[in-house]
C-alpha cells in the first residue's frame, strides 16, 4: 500500500464518551492504488444476493483453487484452518439463500474459519480472491459477517470504507411493505419510474412499524428503536468486538473489553429510558421467565428468502415445553452471577480465585458475563445473553440447522427494534449496578479538583424535529446479471462495473436536532489539565415525582467528554453539539461514495479520508431525546476533574485518522472509570458539595419542521 499525503489541520485532545471515535481534525487523501481497491471492495457487497452479477468477480471464484492454496496464508493454525473450511465446504456449508446467525453454533463456527481465513490472508490479491470465492460459494449473511469483521480488524485495510449494513442488506432495516413495492416495479419493467442522468429512479415512503400497528405501547418510540442508524452503530459495535473473538492476537482485553461490554449496554439503556419519558413511558418493565411477556413485538421484516421474522404476541409464554432446558440454563448461569459478584470472587477448575472486589475488576466480571475468548473461566458462566434473546424471540425451532429462522432479536443489525431487548438487558446491566454497589462510596477527595470551581453552565434552546433520510434499498432487488464467459477473465485486474439501470430508495422520517452549544464558566487557582463530562438526565420521573440523585444515577446519558487546558482564573469552556466526541454524521450511500472513489480515481478530485462517518460512532442527530412540544425538563451534569494520562498514550499503535484503534489499547483518553463519578452509589452529602460539579436545568422542545 502507498503511503498518503497527509494535510496536517491541526489536532485536538479529546476523546470519545461511550463510542470512543478517535477526535482528530487530521485529513489525508487516498492515492491511486488505495482508490482502486477501495473500489474493488465496494463491489463485492453489491447485490449481495445474486451471485453471478459480475462476471469478473465469478471468474476471480472459479479459477481460485482455494484446496491447494493453503500456503497463501501467513500462520500454520490458519491453515488449518483454511483446510477447515474447505472441509466445511466439501461436507456442507450453509447453503446460499439461508438465513444465517451468529447465535447459531453451526453457523458460527464455518463464520469463524471464513473469517481465520481471511483475516490471515497473506497480502491483498489473496484476501480479495478468498473474498470473491467466499461471495460467490458461501452463505450471503455469512459471507458479509465474516468479511466486515476481517476488514475490521485486519491493520493493514484500515480506512477502508464498507457500505452502510442498511445498503446492503436492506431486509433487516426497512418494512417488508417497501421491499416489496421496489420488488414490483423491477417486476413491471419500472413502470412509473422517472430517469435522472439515465437512471430509473423512484423513492417510496417508509414508515415505522408503531405508525401500521399498535400492539402495545411500545410501538410509541418505533421510531426510535427501529432507527437505521441506531441499529447500524449497535451493529458495529459487535463487530469490534464479537463475543467469540479474543486472545493475545487481537489485543481486545487491552480496551477494557469487559467494562466497556456493561457501560456501553448500560449507556444504551440510559438513552432509551430518555426516549420513553420523552413519550409518556415509565422505566423499563422488568420479566420473568416465568410468567407472560407483557410486551409483543410484530417485526415486520421479510427475509430475503421469503420467510417473515418471527412476530411475539403479547403475553406470550416463554416457559413453554420447548424451552425449558434452555430456562434451565439461563436460570442458572443468572443465579452463579449474582453469587460471584456478591461473595467477590469466584474459582477457577484449578481452584485458583479470581478477585471481583476491586475497581478494576469490573472488566472481569465484563468477560464473564458476556463469556468472550478473554474471559478467564468458561465452564460454570456462559454467554446469558445469547440464550436470552433465543427464548425470548420466539423463534420456531428449526427442524435442522440450515433451515433456522431467527427473530430480530437473534441479529445484531435488527435486535434493537424489539422492546424485549432492553429488558434483557436491563437485567445483563443490573450486575453492572451489583457490583458497583459492592464498591464503595467516591470521597470528596476522589471527587473534586483542588483549586477549581464550575461557577456555571449555559445551553442553547434545545430543539429536536424530525426529518427525512432516503435509503438506497437497490440491493433488495435482482437485476439482470451480465453473462460469465469462461475464459475472458483469467487475471487478476480491474473489475469492471456496469452502473445499475435503477435506483429505489425508501424515504425514512428520523429523530433529528438542532445544532447547540453549550458554555461552562469555572475558576482555576493555577493552570492544569483537566477531564470534562457533561451527562444528560432526566429531572422527574414518569409521574412528575422529582428524582433523588442516588435513584437517578443510571438514567444519566454521557453526552459529551474531552481534555481542556485550564489557565489560572476565568476560564470559559464553549463546546459545539457539532464537534462533540463520541459521534458521527450520516453515512455516504453507495452510489455516492462509489462516485467520490472513481472521482479520486481519476484525479477529478481528491478522496478525502477522516472518522467523520467512523463505524465506531453513535449517530450525531440522537444524542438527545425527543423531548416535548412545549418543552420537557432534564438537566446536565458537569464534572470537571483532574487529568490522569493512561499507561499507553491515546491513539498510540494506530492511525487515528483511518482507524478506531480497536485492539490497541490505546483508545482512551485517560484512566478513569467508565461513567465515572455516576457509575457507584453516591452520598449526596459529599457529592453537593464538590465545586467542580455542576447541575443545569434544561428544557428539550420537540417541533415540526415548519415551526423550525
């Protein structure tokens, strides 16, 4: 790979809140070479679902003898594991036109070895020709999992940009109504379809599932649960860190996997709580597996081989004969949990004891509980998660393997839109809660900053609306593949595309906000360096009731965090909702991106690379709630505490302007707890009177577009 030109503008000491996007204001500009792959790998997630429409990308297939290639790849376990997937292949993969799941162990394990096998691939020819037979031979959802996680994690692609999952599988995002209007006109020859630059163009309008049906009250905040890009960040996360990937290889213990398992869980819970208040909802309701599920949940999504998601009826019965060994076992494992976080520590097979007392051991229990790779015990905990959403989808158990059909909650692009999910993991976050409680109190020496006072904080009019969003949903439909001519294509060269003659996009209306700032005022006796958060609360619960801040300490949403550079005296802080860190805008659809790398490609203009559309982020335009039309109280908290640098500099090991650094350990900016000072029980007491806090009623005001 060519080295870049880089433009140095200029950086900042700042650091993501609980998504940790590298903040750099750094740009470079992608070469030729880097162009050209770049847009080899764009093509092979275009339509996903037919695998002969390129005839390059068949050839590159056929004429790899993936059998005898086993020293195309860089260690000795890899080929085996390549030999493995051979195997697999050999004896049955699972086949193309099957829904694959990751929850699925059969389907886990062939996902593993495509991924082993592309992850070691020894230079980028190897990788793309592993790629293009695994596109054209393997399992379409398979193929795309293990391909985005070997992109991800692979030092050498970093930078690489991958089409948004809502591109190119639309059927997990988008209503089965829209699928299949775009499905009808293909069927009709685009009948009633206009030309733009040649062609066939139409947007149809999309809608949430709440808006078709109300099957309880949950359905009031669909639009926030089945969000695009809510559900696409929630994805991406489990590709940094999948719960089956670990060890000293991959380095993902560095990055506090575990803690940072719970918090992000918990920061998920504390955003949608925010939403349900915004709509007139309580706290989340809480299960037993036991007695009914209250909350139904009717997806209304279609796989692409014809088969609906699983729907769940209201007060539907999860102790029923089919899952009582799986009950059973989760049962159990909930029950060692809470007894290990109780007692402070639990044993290992050798008899060996694992401190979970301290601190640090939060990322411990982390590992336990989501039962990774890293994870010091493997045989008494299991992943509680996993089971939970299995039982609770409501999915019919398959005659075999390859004829599964999951619910939402059993993918990672879709669980979000379910309301059983956060009550799932409510549960997984109250261990979180548990053994935070087992910790004791912050001290006012913990909690203030000598020499420094926040004498305030001021904030924008806070004004959410929502607006429209077009997704390019082309991918949903099959077009006319271009003949394969064996023979023509022999080389490994430059694949040639042929635009699509059509392009359908579905008109989404999303959660949006106005831009706003925020100033906080503070006195500093001398200069210093200082760590900033800034939470969003609510102030009253559901009934009116005004929340103690003990009772309220998990509702609270870090909003925003960096590093600032106090002088002595008046010091005033000014943040823009724009630049704030832990966010990222919208993704570039395909059509254009594939536009911008060809411009690039050609010198027509440069290709700019930046972490402004960062896999690694929550979405810009939901970091606040939807609030009210004549306005709904919450309020900030500002802490602003010492600087305490990590043992490994930030963005030390990676290019913090290609990459999210995952695996490096080198992502945060310092080494304070996760939530920190919210994440353990607080005494008011002491908490009040730090000078370095600060609360700020706020009011969020909801508005159509035409009040805006």
């Amino acid at each position: 790979m060519r080295t870049f030109a880089l433009f140095v503008l200029g950086a900042t000491l700042a650091v993501a809140s609980a998504a940790f996007v590298p903040s750099t204001s750094q740009v470079k500009y992608a070469e030729k070479e880097w162009l050209h792959k770049q847009e080899d790998l764009l093509l092979l997630f275009r339509h996903l679902y037919e695998k002969d429409w390129n005839p390059q990308l068949v050839a590159y297939a056929k004429n790899f003898h993936f059998k005898e290639s086993a020293d195309l790849f860089q260690h000795e376990p890899t080929v085996q594991w390549a030999k493995k997937l051979w195997s697999y292949y050999e004896h049955g993969l699972l086949p193309k036109g099957e829904v694959f799941s990751v929850y699925d162990e059969v389907h886990r394990e062939q996902a593993i070895a495509l991924f082993r096998v592309l992850y070691h691939a020894k230079d980028w020819e190897t990788f793309y020709k592993v790629a293009a037979w695994a596109r054209y031979y393997v399992n379409e959802g398979m193929f795309v999992y293990a391909l985005t996680v070997a992109v991800t994690h692979r030092a050498d692609l970093a930078g690489f940009v991958l089409p948004a999952p809502y591109e190119i599988s639309p059927y997990y995002f988008i209503n089965t109504e829209v699928i299949q209007k775009a499905q009808q006109y293909k069927m009709q020859g685009y009948y009633g379809m206009k030309k733009v630059d040649g062609v066939y163009t139409v947007t149809i309008p999309s809608n949430y599932t709440g808006w078709y049906m109300h099957t309880n009250a949950e359905q009031k905040i669909s639009y926030f649960t089945e969000d695009i890009g809510l559900n696409s960040y929630y994805y991406y996360l489990h590709t940094d860190y999948p719960f089956w990937l670990g060890g000293e290889q991959f380095g993902l213990s560095k990055d506090r996997r575990g803690e940072l398992y719970l918090y992000e869980h918990q920061q998920i819970l504390a955003r949608y709580y925010l939403e349900r208040l915004s709509n007139d909802l309580g706290r989340v309701p809480e299960f037993s597996w036991w007695t009914p599920i209250a909350t139904g949940y009717y997806p209304d999504l279609q796989y692409y081989n014809g088969h609906s998601f699983p729907a769940r009826d209201n007060y539907y019965h999860v102790d029923q004969e089919s899952n009582y060994r799986e009950i059973r076992q989760v049962v159990d494992y909930e029950k060692r949990l809470r007894d290990v976080i109780d007692q402070g520590f639990f044993l290992l097979p050798d008899g060996k004891k694992v401190n979970l007392s301290t601190p640090e051991s939060i990322d411990v229990l982390g590992n336990l509980i989501q039962a990774n790779p890293d994870s010091t015990e493997h045989r008494f905990y299991k992943y509680v998660a996993m089971y939970a959403r299995i039982i609770m989808g409501a999915a019919i158990e398959p005659v075999e393997p390859y004829q599964v059909i999951p619910s939402a909650l059993e993918h990672y692009e879709s669980a979000m839109r379910d309301p059983v999910f956060y009550q799932i993991y409510k549960r997984i976050v109250a261990y979180y809660h548990q053994f935070k409680e087992h910790l004791p109190e912050y001290t006012y020496d913990e909690l203030s900053y000598p020499g420094v006072k926040v004498d305030g904080v001021v904030v924008d009019k806070l004004q959410t609306y929502f607006d429209r969003f077009d997704v390019d949903i082309t991918n949903a439909i099959d077009i006319e593949p271009e003949p394969y001519v064996p023979g023509k294509y022999e080389g490994f060269g430059e694949i040639e595309y042929k635009p699509d003659p059509v392009v359908i996009k579905a008109r989404t209306m999303r959660l949006n906000h106005k831009p706003f700032t925020y100033k906080v005022s503070l006195t500093a006796d001398k200069p210093g360096k200082a760590a900033v958060r800034v939470f969003l609360g609510p102030k009253y619960d559901q009934y009116g009731g005004q929340y103690t801040l003990n009772e309220n300490r998990e509702n609270f949403y870090e909003l925003d965090y960096f590093v600032q550079e106090l002088t002595a005296g008046k010091n005033v802080l000014t943040r823009s909702s724009v630049n704030f860190n832990g966010y990222v805008k919208d993704r570039t659809s395909f059509y254009e991106l594939y536009r911008s790398v060809m411009a690039g490609y050609t010198g027509a203009e440069k290709f700019q690379l930046d972490m402004s559309e960062a896999h690694c982020g929550f979405p810009n335009r939901l970091m606040l709630p939807k609030g009210k039309k004549g306005g709904m109280p919450f309020q900030l908290f500002v802490i602003v505490s010492p600087y305490k640098a990590p043992q490994v500099s930030q963005y030390t090991g990676f290019d913090p302007v290609l990459s999210c650094g995952v695996g490096s350990g080198a992502r945060y900016m310092d080494t304070y707890a996760f939530g920190y000072p919210l994440d353990r029980p607080i005494d008011e007491t002491v908490f009040y009177g730090v000078p370095n806090t600060f609360f700020q009623d706020v009011s969020i005001y909801h508005k159509s577009e035409g009040d805006l």
